[in-house]
C-alpha cells in the first residue's frame, strides 16, 4: 500500500521548491570536482556521441541488406560490400565502446 509523503497531504498540494539564484549557484558549484578532469570528460562524452551513432547505423546497414536482396535498393552496392560495411561498422562500435 502506498504510503503519505511528509505531512499527510496530498502531493499536489505541497509546494514545489522555488528556484533561486543561490540554490542555482550552489548546484553549478559541483562543476569545480569536474574541473580537473575536464578534456578527459569531454573526451568520453565524444566518445559515447561517436558509439551510439554508429550503433544506430547497424539497424540502418541491416535493413539495406534486406533491400539489396530483395531488389529494392536505390543504392549500387551488393550484399557484400555491405557486410563488409557492417563489419567496419561492428568494429568501429568496440572500438568507441573499449576507449
């Protein structure tokens, strides 16, 4: 069964922590740990753009395969080369996903 929060009263009629530029500052001041570990931050999070775009090309190169064989493909490439895409692609991903 689910409890009350805090003062019995329902949820809607609680009031909701007002934002302030204090209490803003005082969340960006978690931005000073970060500081020193910046460009390896910034590093990683490229890192994670590059894996989960090349992630979402594997679908892409899937459905390209089935085009190609079924005849329907706008694209000259053969079900080979693809694969051999895909390969590149699924290498790629370990790569971005390891570093």
């Amino acid at each position: 069964m689910a409890t009350r929060n805090a003062g019995d009263r329902p949820e809607e009629e609680q009031e909701k922590p007002r934002l302030t530029r204090e209490k803003l500052r005082d969340a960006l001041g978690i931005f000073q740990f970060i500081q020193p570990y910046r460009w390896s931050l910034i590093v990683g999070l490229l890192l994670l753009f590059l894996s989960s775009f090349v992630f979402m090309l594997f679908p892409y190169l899937a459905g390209l395969m089935v085009d190609i064989a079924q005849g329907n493909s706008k694209y000259t490439f053969s079900l080979k080369d693809v694969g051999w895409i895909l390969l590149g692609v699924l290498v790629l991903q370990g790569t971005f996903s390891y570093a």
